[in-house]
C-alpha cells in the first residue's frame, strides 16, 4: 500500500473526494449532510449546532435573572434572533435536502415525509416561538419559555450514537455494555466520546461556579442557581463514580468482584472522584457538628478529573516516575540548603530583628523566597553580615532552584520525544503486512491527540515508518541476526546470496578459478562442491 493510500486511510478530511459532476442536491448533501463520508463538513456542523443549543440552554437561565437581563436585553435579543437564524437555515437546509437523506428518498413524498419526522418537529419547535411572536400581534411572551425545547435538538446526535452502540454490543452483558460507556474501548463508540464530552463540560461548569460563587454581587443574585447547579453536578459525579466502581471490573488488572472494586477505590483517578463529591456530602450530613463551609473551596480539585482526558498528566507521571532519583537528590539539597539558611539569617539577624526573625522556622519563609530569588521584601536583613549572605545565597538559588525545572524541562521533552518514537515503532510493526485496519488507524488518531500531534506530524511519523518499512524490505542492509530471526528474510537472503554466486560464476574465468582453487586451502572441500554445482547448472542452462 503506498504512502498516500495510508494518509487517505488515516486523514480523511485531508483528501475529500467528491465530484463536481454531481447534481447540485446530491453535491450540496455530500458536502454537508451526508454522514457516511469521511471528511465532510457534516461533524463540524453538528458541533457548532450543539454548541449553539448549549448556548441557548444558558442564556434561557440567565434570562431569568432580572439583574442581569435588563442590564444586557439587546445582547439576548441579538443572540435569539441569531439562533433562530442558524436553527432556521439548517431547517431549510435539511428540507432542500430530504430527497437526498437516505430516510426519506424512497418514498413517494421525501420533503412531506422529513416535516412529520420526529426530528423535523422538535427544529420546528425550536424556531416557532419566535416567528410567532414576530408575526402575530399577540402577546406570545410565554411563549419564550418553549424555547427550552431546543435542547431536544440534542437527540439528532445522541441517537445515531445510540444506534451505533447497541449494534456494537449486541450480545453484550449489561455490565460490559455500562464499561463500554465509562472506559475507553472499542465498544464504546460516539457514546463514549459524548459521556466523556459530558462529564466535561460539567467540571469546568461547576468550577467556573465555584470561582464566581466567591463574588459577592454574583453569589447574592444567583444564590439559588449555585445550589441547584452544586446538586446537580454532584448527583452527575456521583452516578459516574458508582458506575465506574460498578463496571471496573472489566477492566485488566480489576478482574476481582471485591479486590479489583478496592484496587480501583485506591487509585489516584478514584480519589480524586471522591474529593470531586466528598464536601457536598460531608457538608450535608455534618453542617450541624461542625462548621464546613470551608471545605467548598475545596471543590475546585474537580478540575484534577479533567486529567483523565489528557495524555500530558499521563507523560508528566512518567518523568516524575522516570526522574525522581535526580529530583530527590535536587530536593534534597534545596532543603539542605533553606535549613542553613534560615540559621544563618536567625543566627545573624535575630538580635537586630527579634521581631521578624523570632526562630528558625519562622526565618524559614525567608529563607525559601530568598533562594527562589522571590524577593517580596517582607523580611529583609539589616546587618552586614545578614546582607552579604542574602546576595550569595540568592545567587545559589538562582542555580539550585532551578534543578528542578530544568530536569522537569529535560525530561518531559525527552518522554514525549521517547512516546513519539514509540509510535513510529508501533506504525511500523502495523505497516507489516502492508496496510491499516480500523482499529489500528483508531488507535494512531488517539495516540497522536495524546501526544499533541498535528495532521503534518502524523503525515511525517507514517513516511518515516514507511521508509523504515522499506528499508525492513531490503534483506540485503540488515544485520545477519536480524536476518536469521525472520524465516521469511532468511529465505530472501540465501536466495540473494545464490544470485550473487551464480553471477560469479558466470563473469570469472571457470579455467583460472578452478585452478586457483586447486592450489589453495583457503575453501573446503564442501565449498569446492558447491561451487562445481553451481558452475555445472549455469553451464547447463547456456
């Protein structure tokens, strides 16, 4: 398979192919409906359709607040009637294009047949209230609350999900079905990616709460909302971490009913999930022992869930894990280094400065800014003596503090290039038999996502496996150990190696030859024999 079959195979919306010669329908479908082509604009707009009804779900919420929507009314107005546009065009749009949709182009009236579809009614639905309103002089204000039925748009992606994932757990147990949804797999599907898409957007939702829960003005108008939306993103953790622990045992190395459930309680990514949840709890159940308002801020570390859907937390636990000999040796001395510190600065300064620099842990936090070269002049030595250690040892710390960064620098930078590498491996150990599976061109679309690969990269990763690849194809280059570990190569390489006999035999002088290796023991008596062998078949075949 060449190199551009394999590019098609992997980077679909690089190479799009679709006649110009069709009819403009069918063409206009191709490039923006039809879901069976790779690489057409069809997921691009549905992203933004779904984005936009998202949108729409929240500036309906923020509608409600008088405070808010009298100080932005226009801003509302302008973002409706845009809405309403794009729900509009696309309406239309599908319309024009029902004779092409393979749901209605067999019967007799397509277009009659997509007003009455399911999916039809609700982006009808969507856009009515507002034309009404327009153009009927009634006052249809209450109508603005159907507006809320726009989310239902959301079932135009969720349902041909569905659809996929049930034919690809047909004959499944419900708790491989339930793992297939939570974990990654290759049962998992759309549905997966909507799950994890889900959980998401509702951590970086509840952080963004939490942080304008703090302000004042914001957290007196939308008391009420930061309660129910605090609920609400609780009982959405709740529900994924009990189907996580429900379904783990799916997972390899989690096989156990009890032990593999208590292996993935104590893993890092389960941990955090309780932390996610854990204040909401302890604050209901606890509030009237013990004031725990303060552990609210706490539901920040919702954001460390995220890391799960980022490969670079993963890369950054393999320096740690890679380096952390050299970084202990590196902490070590830092530490070493602030306990002299804070000594000599007590030892120095004490009876000049009693005040700020009472004890050795107290002069500690000078000691810690001085050689992180932070400097924020807080505590500051007044004796010579403490002076002139200030300046050495913030010149010390401009190198010893840097340790670290540069090794964590190093590192990642290397891991990343080692996971790059890693990838060009596994390219070409798939480039064996010649071409890309399904699963395989999967697996290279996640890895390079993990690894913050552009399609350019990608496009280079597979050359450079395809020339290894050929290389691979030509016996002759490699190493005889590699050679002789490959039966396939062996072959090829004695069948050369023959080739190359035959043709010396063929251009030297058989009389001369002969003898010459008469007169020399430099060849056995088995290499003579096999030599007039091969001489005797050329000559037989002259």
């Amino acid at each position: 398979m060449s190199d551009h079959t394999l590019e098609d195979q992997l980077l679909h919306h690089e190479d799009v192919h679709i006649s110009s010669d069709l009819p403009f329908r069918k063409w206009l479908y191709s490039w923006l409906l039809d879901p069976h082509i790779e690489g057409n604009y069809q997921k691009t707009i549905d992203k933004w359709i779904v984005i936009l009804i998202v949108g729409n779900l929240f500036a309906l919420v923020f509608e409600q607040i008088p405070a808010i929507s009298q100080a932005y009314e226009k801003w509302f107005d302008f973002f409706d009637i845009f809405s309403v546009m794009v729900f509009t065009i696309e309406y239309l749009l599908r319309f024009y294009l029902a004779p092409e949709d393979e749901e209605f182009k067999k019967r007799k009236y397509a277009r009659g047949s997509y007003v009455v579809s399911p999916f039809a009614l609700i982006d009808l639905i969507a856009i009515l209230p507002f034309f009404l309103q327009a153009f009927i002089s009634v006052d249809l204000r209450y109508l603005r609350s159907l507006r809320l039925l726009r989310i239902l748009k959301l079932f135009r992606i969720l349902i041909p999900a569905y659809k996929e994932f049930v034919v690809a757990n047909q004959g499944r147990t419900f708790r491989q079905k339930v793992h297939a949804v939570v974990f990654p797999s290759e049962y998992g599907g759309s549905l997966h990616t909507i799950f994890d898409t889900f959980i998401v957007i509702w951590v970086i939702v509840s952080v963004l709460a939490v942080i304008l829960e703090s302000v004042q003005g914001i957290h007196y108008l939308f008391n009420l909302e930061f309660i129910i939306l605090e609920a609400i993103a609780v009982g959405i953790f709740t529900l994924e971490y009990c189907l996580r622990m429900y379904c783990c045992v799916e997972e390899p190395g989690y096989k156990r009913a009890v032990s593999g459930r208590l292996k993935m309680a104590k893993s890092t990514s389960s941990i955090i999930d309780i932390l996610a949840i854990a204040p909401f709890f302890l604050e209901v159940f606890l509030h009237h022992l013990i004031d725990l308002r303060f552990m609210r801020v706490f539901r920040l570390l919702r954001l460390l869930k995220l890391s799960r859907y980022t490969g670079a937390t993963q890369s950054l636990s393999k320096v740690i894990a890679r380096e952390w000999p050299v970084m202990a040796a590196s902490t070590f001395i830092m530490l070493l280094l602030v306990v002299m510190t804070a000594s000599l600065g007590f030892l120095f300064e004490h009876e000049a400065q009693p005040d700020k620099f009472e004890n050795i842990p107290q002069a500690i936090y000078w000691a810690v800014i001085t050689l992180a070269s932070v400097g924020y002049g807080d505590i500051s030595p007044v004796t010579p003596a403490g002076r002139a250690m200030t300046i050495v040892l913030s010149l010390i710390g401009i190198g010893i503090f840097a340790i670290p960064a540069a090794i964590l620098s190093s590192a990642f930078t290397d891991q990343l290039k080692r996971d790059r590498e890693s990838l060009v491996n596994t390219i070409y150990e798939m480039l064996a038999d010649g071409h890309l599976n399904e699963k395989e061109i999967e697996y290279i679309r996640t890895e390079s996502k993990r690894l913050h690969l552009s399609d350019e990269e990608v496009r280079l990763l597979i050359d450079k496996a395809n020339r290894e690849h050929e290389l691979m194809e030509d016996v002759s280059v490699l190493p005889l150990h590699k050679i002789a570990a490959n039966t396939d190569h062996t072959i090829e390489h004695y069948k050369h190696l023959l080739g190359q006999v035959r043709q010396l035999s063929l251009l030297t002088d058989q009389e001369k030859f002969q003898s010459a290796v008469d007169n020399s023991e430099r060849l056995t008596e088995t290499d003579k024999k096999l030599w007039t062998l091969i001489a005797l078949q050329q000559s037989s075949t002259k």
